[in-house]
C-alpha cells in the first residue's frame, strides 16, 4: 500500500535539485561541477529506490512466519510494474535542473563543452518522467522538439553579434525559440504524475482512495492504495 508520503519524498527531493544551480553556479573546473551535480543527485536516485523497494514490498504479498508465501492468503496482482507519480515529478524536475546547473557551470567556467552537455541534459530532463513511466514515443518526442529549440536560440544569440544581423527580428526569434522549449519543458513537468497513472491504468493498476478496515467504531475508511485489476 503506498502512502501519500512517497508523493512528499518527491517533492523534497525535487527541491534539492532545485537549490543546486543557484548555489553552484560558479563552479571554476569541470570536476568540481560533476562532483557537486553527483551529491545533487544521489538523494534523487535513493528516493527512488525507496519507492521501488515499496513496491516490491506490496508485490511480495502475505508470507507465513517462515517467510513462504501463506497458502491460505487471498490471490494478490503482481504490482512490480507500477510506476509512482511522486517518482515521475522528480525525475522530470531533478534531471532537468541538474542540467541546467551544468550548463551554469560551463558559462561560469568557459568549459563549452560542459555548457553543450549541460544544454543537452536540460533538453531532455523534463521528458525523464515520461522515460520512467514508459512513454518512450512521447519523450522523445517532446526531447527533440525542446533541443532544437534551445540551438535554435543558440544560433539566434551567436548572430546577433554580427553587423549585418536585424535586431528586431532577432529578438522575436530568440524569444520564441526560448518560449517554445520553456512551454513544453512545463508541460512535461506537469503531466509526468499523469503519464505514471496512465501506465498504471493500461497495466490494469489503479493509485488512489480505496475502502479500508473499519475503525474502532465500527465506520468504513478510506485509505490510499494501489489496486490491482484482476
């Protein structure tokens, strides 16, 4: 049974990749970028870990005192596939910046390289989610779209320093590359918790409120579970 705490591991966790770029931004060396971004992100993949030990825990089903399987226990669905909004949220966000306090670091460092990576990751970090939950053609999708985008402003922003160059138009573009890989970026921020519970849905698993043992008094409760279709 899963908690509505996982879905607060994953905001926790997601507000540490939040604070990493503002504070590292001025890393001098491309060590000491890759070192912080390593510390950013193994909170991150230790949280993971803990949903995905939960969910091994529900799959397991009732065990008699030995450890076996209890025999007389009720046919429970084999949950190991399910996938956590909460884990979806923070790939999306943590990946993305992470890459973003990566490509901080290569223009505070004048690593190009480190800053073309960076670039790279932020592209593809709000689409993590989707990857996670299995929405494979949907985050390549949106990946590429957003990369393209961003080398688009990249290129807009380079000829802007020739003499030749229209400003105004420039601008427009600039702006409207930036504005493109910004609205799909938070798109895919805001439907990785939605991607989750579809591929819950199409494995015929269901997260959400579901009637629970009576209380002392004898009323129905309600509690937050993962139920399987069968």
């Amino acid at each position: 049974m899963f908690s509505s705490g996982l879905e607060l591991r994953g905001a926790v966790l997601a507000a540490c990749a939040l604070a990493w770029p503002a504070q590292h931004a001025q890393a001098e060396t491309v060590r000491d970028v890759f070192v912080r971004a390593s510390a950013t992100i193994s909170p991150l993949l230790y949280g993971l870990a803990r949903v995905d030990a939960a969910q091994e825990t529900i799959a397991g089903g009732s065990t008699g005192p030995s450890g076996d399987t209890d025999p007389t226990a009720p046919e429970t669905t084999d949950v190991s596939s399910a996938k956590s909004p909460g884990a979806a949220l923070t790939w999306a966000i943590g990946t993305t910046f992470v890459g973003w306090g990566m490509a901080a670091g290569g223009i505070a460092s004048g690593e190009l390289g480190l800053f073309i990576v960076g670039e790279a990751v932020s592209a593809f970090g709000p689409s993590a989610g989707h990857f996670y939950a299995g929405e494979i053609g949907h985050g390549l999708a949106t990946s590429v779209i957003r990369g393209g985008a961003l080398f688009a402003a990249d290129v807009i922003l380079v000829l802007a320093f020739e003499d030749d160059w229209d400003q105004n138009s420039g601008e427009g573009l600039f702006l409207g590359s930036l504005a493109v890989a910004a609205g799909l970026g938070l798109y895919d921020w805001i439907d990785a918790p939605r991607a989750a519970r579809r591929t819950n849905e199409r494995n015929g698993l269901i997260l959400g409120f579901a009637p629970m043992a009576p209380d002392r008094e004898g009323h129905p409760t309600l509690g937050f579970a993962l139920v399987g279709k069968f």
